[in-house]
C-alpha cells in the first residue's frame, strides 16, 4: 500500500456516503476497511472517529449491544488520547444508558475493557442519559 491513509480516509468517505444512503451493511464494511488501516497506523484521533461511525450505524440498524461495544472502545482511546472529546463520549453513552438497562450496560463495559466502568466515570454517563430527554 502506497498511502495507507489515504486509503483509509477514501473507505471512510465511502462508509460515509454508504450511511447516508441508508446502506448500513455497506458503510460498516468500508468503515471496518478504514478501522483496520487506521489501527495498525496507530492513528488513534481518527480511529476513535470510526469507531463513533460503526456504533452509529449499529444503532440505526438496532444493534445496541455491538454499538455501545464500539463507543466503549471509542471512550479507551479517548481516555488515552484524545482527552477533549470525552464529554462527547459521555453524552453519546449516557444515550445509550438511557436505552438499555444499568445492568446490561456495566455488563457491556465489562466484556469490552474486562473492568467494571469507574464510579466517577459512571456518574457522569448517568447524568448525561438523564439530561438525554427526547
């Protein structure tokens, strides 16, 4: 591969297009094509940024589960390396808290990380699917 990046922002462009569309299976194949590029580049702004994109469109096909497990491992990187977007990541999983049930969302942190959501953490997702009123 000439320009691995160049190739991984022309996929996510495509996975982009393919969402508008309303082509879901087509978007998460070119995002997943631009995801694995991105992480053996270790470029983790815009890996974090994809994997938004995947638990986007898992979301609009109902899939919560695979999409919270994305989000997650969104919230890890962002933890790591992108420090500024962690109040996007708590509003966008305070969201889901809101859909599903505590348990099932602890569970879902466990199985992604294998450890429990810090307190502190926990605190700030549940305020935010509380201030998630539709």
């Amino acid at each position: 591969m000439r320009n691995p990046y160049g190739i991984a922002i022309a996929y996510t462009q495509l996975g982009t297009l393919n969402k508008r569309l309303k082509r879901f299976d087509k978007a998460l194949n070119y995002y997943q094509r631009a995801l694995e590029i991105l992480q053996q580049s270790q470029d983790w702004h815009t890996t974090s940024i994809i994997m938004k994109e995947i638990g986007n469109v898992l979301e609009y096909q109902g899939k919560w589960q695979k999409a919270t497990s994305f989000y997650i491992k969104a919230l890890v990187i962002d933890q790591q390396h992108n420090k500024d977007w962690l109040t996007q990541d708590i509003q966008t999983l305070g969201q889901i808290l809101k859909n599903c049930r505590e348990i099932q969302f602890q569970k879902l942190q466990k199985q992604v990380t294998g450890k429990n959501c810090p307190q502190e953490l926990f605190s700030a997702i549940q305020v935010a699917s509380e201030g998630n009123k539709d």
